[in-house]
C-alpha cells in the first residue's frame, strides 16, 4: 500500500538522517576531546534537535523520537561507534562535513513531507524541511560554541530549501515518494557538496563605499 | 467589528515588529560580513523566533508564520532589503539599537494581547508579551556570538515587561485596541530609548567586600 | 488521597528546583557583573527552561509555570534574593555547583515523573527526565556564553538520566511517591556530588595513535 510505503520511507530517511547527524554531533566531541556522557548528549541534540524543532512548531507532539524506541536508538549508536572507531583527528573536519550535508539532504526531505502531511502548504512546508534540516546542526555549533555552520559563508541553508521545494512539489504528482525523495535528496546534496568543492560562495554585503 | 479591528492591529502590529527585528538580524550579518543567505536566516530567526516560542508556550501551534504567507514575506523582504540597501558600516550599530527598541515594543504588546486571547491570566499573559519580545533577538545574538543585549546592563527586559503589563491592563477596559496598544509600545520605547540615551544603568550587584 | 499527594509532591520539588537553578543563573550574572534585571532573567530562564522544554515536546502546554503564579514567583524570589545577599564573588564558583547538582536531581526526578503521567513509556520518560534536569543549565550557559557544563568532563547528564531511571522503574511499584521521588532523587544527587569530590572522569576519546 503506498501509505505504508510513504511511511516506511519516511521513518528509514528520518533513521538514517539522525545517525549520520548524530555521528556529526559525536564526531565535535571528540575533536574537542570532550567525554563520551557528552559525546552522546551531543549526537542526541544534533540528530533529533530539527526534527523535534519541526514536531513541536507543527504540532505533532509528543515527537517521534518520543514513542518510537529506534529513534533513540539511532543517536545513542552513533555516538557509541564514534566514539570507539573515530578516526584520526586530523580527518574528522572533512568527514564531519560530507556527513552533514548527507544529513542535510535527508531531513530537509523528511521534513518537507511531514509538515505536507500534518497539513501545511506548501510554502510553509518547504520552511519546514529546511528548519528540519539546518535545526540539529545549529543546536549542535552553538553548544559546542563554534560559529554556527549556516554562517560560515558557505551555501548551506539555501540547497536545504530547494531539497525541500522540489520533495513539496513533486510530491503533489504521482510519482512514487522513493522517487519524490531521491529528488529532493539529489538535488540538497549535489547542489552543497558542488558549493564545498568549488568553494562556491554567495553575495556579500557591499562594503561602506558603495552606500 | 471589534473583533475584526483587534486581529487587523495585531497582525499589522506583529507584521511591522517582525521585519523590524529581521532588519537588525540581517544588519548583523551585515556586520560580520556573513553572505545573503546567512543574513536571510539571521533575519528569518530574529524575526519570528520571539513569536514561535510564544506560539509554542500558549498552545498557538502551528504559528501563525506557518499558515500565513505575509509572515514568512516579512523577514524576507527584510533581509533582501537590508541586503542591498544597508547603510555606512559605522552607523549601523545605533540603526540597530533603535530598531531593535521598536521591535522590542511592537512584540511586547502584541505577544502579550495573543497570550490573553488564548486564555492566559494577566501576569502569565504580561511575561508572554515579555518573551515573545526578548526571545528573537536572544535567539539573534546567541546564533551569531554577541553578547545577548539582555544582559549588556541596559535596561532591556523590563520596559517590554512594563508595555505588556500595560497593555493587559488597559485591554481589561473599554477602550479600543489601538489606544491599547498604543499605550503599550509608548511605555516600552520611551523607556527604553531613555535609558539608552540617558545612559540609565540597573542596580549592580555589590562587591565582596560588601557581604 | 494517592493523587493529591502525588501533584503535591510533584509540585513541592518543581518549585525548590526552580528556586535552586534559578539562584544558580542569578550566580552567573553576580559572577559577570550584569545588572539586577539581567539577573531575574537568567533566573528565569535557569529555573524554567528545563521544564518548559519538557512540557513543549510531550506536549502539556500550557507549561504549569504560565498556569500556576508560584512557578512564576519562584525564579523572582531566587534572583531577588540572591543580589541581595550573595555570598563572597570568592565562593561562587562552588556554590554554583552544588545549587546545580540539587536542581539536577529534583528535574531528573519531577521531569521523569511527569512525562510517565502524560502517557510516555519509561525509556523516553527516562529521557525526559534528563531533559528536564539539563535543559535550564544548557540554556544558562549558551546564554551567558559559558561551556555548556555538560560538556566540561565531569559526570553530569549520566547521574541526571539514572536518577530518572530509578524514579520512573520505583513509580510501576507501590511505593509511595515521596520515597519513589527521595531514591531518584539521592541517586542522581550522591553520583553527581561523587563525581565531583573525587574528580571522576568518564572515558576519553582515544588519541589519533589508536586509530
């Protein structure tokens, strides 16, 4: 039936977003040599922060996270395996990156598709995907006191938002939500990963000359 | 009709209070130097951050942002605006300032009148208007590493409680909304801008030497 | 009556909570020199947030403290007090500590318990209960820009979350509530206090040679 199909693809995207999340969150952790206590509490805040930011705004309280057990499971393995299989310091700053923009991708899908689903347009709802999806790794920078990540300049926030768009609008066709979801997928991660090797950037303010 | 008239100013009143904060939002990503679209999301936060967490508190989910779209058009326009628009870098942190203090005020009535719509008592309803004034720029400053202007030893804090205590007060009587919340912003701005401008600073605590 | 007692105690501790994490927001700002109001905000903010989180995601909001004047006069009378009377600058830092440690285990235990009422099975009350007893500290030390005190090392959310565990395992039993929330209590309470006398440390990431 598509509505289980719809819900398992949901709930498998959602899954797999807050591990690598998680492990994004666990990962800052380590690389500030903090405890495993906090490595953990980090991975959790990083993987279900958007998604409890998103149920809470949409009204769909208490949150996943709170009734479904692997949900809590997700976050609390990623921190665990980080922990023991981190590897070496001078390579997390990469790694951390590259998962966050997969974690990017997921949840500014998952995100999009749940606010739909609880009834938002779709303008809203692509708001939404992209809070989902910039929310855990927000929570995450401002705990660990690092710049928050959406201002390092690079484009971050805005291929969340197109992800979100295009899961929005093709999921108004027929076209199976596997395939909706790749789309939006797609189209968030290629489009951040480009932005980070061609070191693309967006426009800065001009300076007090040109006033 | 009243009832009308009342929904009218407060939407009217919430409308200019968000793409006033989201001008000082995006005015400091202005001043760090951060691109386009961190200054959109600086402007989107400080904007309607104040109003998710009031919306949140008093059970108004999904906020308002969410269902109506000239509350997602608001810091928009705000952040575009600032964007190619902004002043002489020099004078922007006393545009700030003042923005602020009449966002500060527009948020400290409307968020307090929404708190009693949905059935607050007077001083819940009061520290809800408060909240609702203190809470986008708190989210602004924590986000982008300043000082959270709540504590910079201005008075801050209270003129909005003050405002929202007056207009709970005043909206127990017979007078018309406008005169309500024109009583509210007054208090809030002329005592703020007072103290700024006065330099009027708060009780510190004593010394060591003191105890 | 069993449930009379139980919404008592509940309320007894939340507000002693509130009032011991409030004083230790109020430390923080007598620490840093900010102003009275300054203070009665973090007050709130330390003796609130916690549970405000809390409410928000398993969704009992109105949260108590904008229902129930006490829970609004307890963060006053802590940051009142506390610029009145606060002790040497000196000895602040450790009276900040064990305030905390308090506050720790009265939230892990009302928060836990709580959230059992509103239907959450025990591992996400467990969880709850956590959230409660670490949200008001995380919120006061983003918002005064100090390291989280989750993260400095020291055993801190562990003791908060078996805390929770004991409450929310000894509630399925007959015990009464006061000595269901007095073994919580203790448990958190003694680990936490442990672990700071004697300088416990949780497990450390392993350096860049172990990889």
């Amino acid at each position: 039936m598509p509505e289980t199909e719809f819900a398992t693809t949901l709930v498998t995207l959602d899954l797999v977003g807050i591990f690598v999340f998680a492990v994004t969150g666990a990962l800052v952790a380590v690389r500030k040599n903090l405890d495993i206590f906090a490595a953990l509490v980090l991975a959790g805040v990083t993987g279900l922060g958007g998604g409890f930011i998103r149920d809470v705004l949409i009204d769909a309280t208490p949150p996943a996270a709170l009734t479904d057990w692997r949900y809590l499971l997700a976050p609390v393995a990623a921190g665990l395996l980080t922990f023991a299989f981190h590897p070496a310091i001078g390579r997390l700053e990469r790694l951390i990156t590259v998962l966050d923009a997969v974690g990017l991708s997921l949840f500014c899908v998952t995100g999009a598709l749940k606010a739909v689903e609880y009834g938002l347009g779709p303008a809203p709802a692509a708001l939404m995907g992209m809070v989902t999806a910039i929310g855990g790794g927000m929570l995450r920078d401002v705990l660990a006191g690092s710049v928050p990540v959406i201002f390092e300049g690079a484009l971050y926030a805005t291929p969340a938002l197109c992800g979100a768009v295009v899961a929005v609008l093709l999921d108004r066709t027929d076209l199976p939500i596997v395939v909706v979801s790749a789309a939006g997928f797609t189209t968030c991660l290629v489009w951040r990963l480009l932005a980070l090797v061609r070191g693309w950037s967006a426009p800065l303010p001009r300076g007090p000359a040109n006033v």
